[in-house]
C-alpha cells in the first residue's frame, strides 16, 4: 500500500503519528495542521474537550454538533439563528488560519477560569479595528452569549420572544408579558406545548434534546442535527401557512403530517418523523431513550430515567452507577451510527432480545446480556 501523509497527500520523508499509529505526515507543519480533525481519531495524552469540537466546528465552518459544546461556548443561548452564524465567525476568527489563531487548548483554559468573553476581546483588540471583521461588533454588543453577568437583560429578551410569539398566534397587543404568560399557563397543556413551539420557531430555533418538545414535535426522529434544523424550517413555513389553532387541533388529533401535506410541505425523508407523530400520548419508549442516550450528564444533572426505559431497554438491572453509564453509552454510540434504525431496536426490546440485535451491529462485552435483559415478550394470555 502505497503511503500519503494525512494532511497534504504527499509521499516524501513519512513519519508515523505517534499517538495512534495509523496515520502518516511528511512534517511537524503537516502534522499540526491536521490535529483539530485528527485528535477524534488519535489517542491525545490529554482528554478531548468541547474546545476540541469547536474548533473542528471552525474548521469545517459548520454549527457544532456536539451539545455540550453548544452549551459551553454560547450557542445555545443565541437564540436566533442570525446570532448562531456570528456566533460562529466570532470563533472562526479566534480560532481559524488568520491573525489571531488562538488554540482549543487556550481556549479551553479560558472558559474553565470563567475569563473567557475577556480574554476574546483582549485577543481581538491585538488586531487593527480595520481588520477585526463585523462579528466582533457584533459581540461586544451581545456579550451575555458568554458571560450572562454582563447585564444585557436576559428576563426582557425572553419577554420580547413570548410576546413576539403572543401575537403572532393572535394575542392582543395591549396584554402585558405578565398576563400573557399567566394566560399561557391557564391553557391545556398541548397548548402551551404548541405555543412555546411557536416561540422557539419565531426566534429561528428548533427543539434540542433536552427540550420537551423534543419528542412530542418528532425532532426525535432525525437522523442527525442538519435534519432537525430541516424539520425546524419545516415546521417555521408551515407556521405562517395555517393559524394557530389550526396547528393546534392537528398535533391534538395527530393530524400535523396532514398538515403538513395539505400546505405544500415535504416532510417525507426525515428520519421516523410518521412514527412519532401518529400519537404523541403514547410514543414508543425507543424515542425516550434516545432522548436519555444523547443528553449529558450537566444537561441531565438527576440521571432521571423514565420508566417506561428503565424496564424496556435493562437499566432496572444496573446495580451501580458506572453500569447505568456503561449502558447509557452502548446505546448512545447505536443511536450515533448512521444506519441506527430506532424502530428495530424497539422491536428487538419487545421480542426480549437486545442484546442480540445490537450484539450483530457491534462488538458487545458478555456483560451486557444481563443489563438488556427486559421482561418480554409478555406470555400470552388465554
């Protein structure tokens, strides 16, 4: 086989990366330049931190992935999607090829000593204003994406968004955020959960998995975060195309794929989305566990587990902590898998044999058979 280096493709002098031993460089140059993809795949003497995600994000110019780093670095407070793209060019001009160029390793220190937002605009301010770019004005301005001590008001930015929302479904414009929010609270709970869709959609947001609306609108189903964004553009057309009360009987009626398809809305290639909206009062407990799987251990500080997941998918067997996660694990890397089909998992839990449908997909530890083990198939009743 004929070696390349991993970074420029060229042959001459090879030297084997050290850390995994799998992959080949011509120069030290070469090498660092590949490291922000290649710390995924090597074994780094020190762990991988959400900087390290973000600057891959920088590299490929894309929105993280990873949630624990949309929540480290401010984008999960970004509440439109406007604010998310100069979030972003704030940290590629940090981060990228340019003048600045500060590594994850810095950047990593900086938020753990809680100095990030300071040290981002004392890097800044080394560079001529003329060459600092539009993201930076942009950020001195919206500075509590990072530091909410800043004092930008948070509690009068959630107001404008219920408001916003508020009278976009009808809402007077006279009531006050006070009595619209007590207002919304008096509704059914599907109505409320339709209204704070609404709020979300105005603001160019979709739900995240650790949302309540998670499940219920079908974001569950995507196969990956470009999908979600997709069903969240979706579901922002279709918001202007019918009232409120009409996308209000459809997701009590489980009508909104006809919704959907009645205004002219493709939504037919996103993941399983039939399956969870045909009853979203009794989603199949695969959509739960999913949504267990992917959260963080900071996003689900409690470890609470629903139990309809406890009993199907073999928590209620782990007699420790480190058990529960181990398992948490496999399950999250099934769900990671771009072949991961939810509904047969689902189906391999109701026929008692989880073990054996993800033992065929990946490599499992004999251990694992009892910790999956559930009480089905039930016995037939005569």
């Amino acid at each position: 086989m004929v070696r390349e280096c991993n970074a420029c493709g060229e042959s001459p002098n090879l030297k084997r990366c050290s850390g995994c031993r799998k992959v080949w460089y011509c120069s030290v140059s070469c090498q660092r330049s590949d490291w922000v993809p290649h710390i995924f795949a090597c074994k780094p003497r020190r762990p991988i931190t959400t900087a390290d995600h973000l600057a891959l994000a920088v590299r490929n110019n894309l929105f993280p992935q990873d949630l624990q780093t949309c929540q480290d670095y401010g984008f999960e407070r970004a509440f439109t999607m406007e604010n998310r793209s100069k979030l972003l060019g704030l940290y590629i001009g940090l981060m990228g090829s340019g003048r600045i160029g500060i590594p994850s390793k810095t950047i990593n220190d900086w938020r753990i000593r809680g100095v990030l937002a300071e040290e981002i605009k004392a890097a800044y301010h080394t560079i001529p204003a003329e060459f600092r770019g539009g993201y930076f004005p942009w950020f001195l301005q919206n500075q509590h994406i990072l530091d909410p001590s800043t004092g930008d008001n948070q509690t009068d930015k959630g107001d404008a968004m219920v408001l916003h929302a508020w009278r976009f479904t009808g809402g007077a414009e006279t009531d006050s955020p006070a009595d619209i929010r007590a207002r919304i609270n008096s509704m059914p709970d599907d109505k409320q959960l339709c209204h704070l869709l609404y709020t979300i959609l105005l603001s160019k947001w979709h739900p995240a998995p650790f949302d309540d609306l998670w499940i219920p609108f079908g974001f569950c189903s995507c196969t990956c975060e470009e999908e979600e964004m997709y069903l969240g553009g979706c579901y922002q057309v279709l918001i202007t195309k019918c009232t409120f009360n009409e996308f209000y009987d459809a997701f009590c009626s489980a009508r909104i794929l006809d919704l959907f398809r009645k205004n002219g809305i493709d939504v037919n290639d996103v993941g399983y989305l039939a399956d969870v909206l045909q009853n979203h009062c009794m989603n199949k407990s695969v959509w739960d566990l999913k949504q267990f799987a992917i959260m963080t251990d900071e996003q689900n500080p409690e470890g609470i587990i629903v139990n309809s997941v406890a009993c199907d998918y073999g928590f209620m067997n782990c007699r420790k902590n480190a058990e529960t996660q181990a398992l948490k694990k496999v399950y999250r890397t099934f769900f990671e898998r771009p072949d991961a089909d939810p509904l047969a998992l689902h189906d391999a839990a109701l026929r008692g044999n989880i073990f054996g449908y993800l033992g065929s997909l990946m490599k499992l530890n004999a251990k694992y058979e009892r910790l999956m083990k559930n009480p089905y198939p039930l016995p037939v009743l005569e």
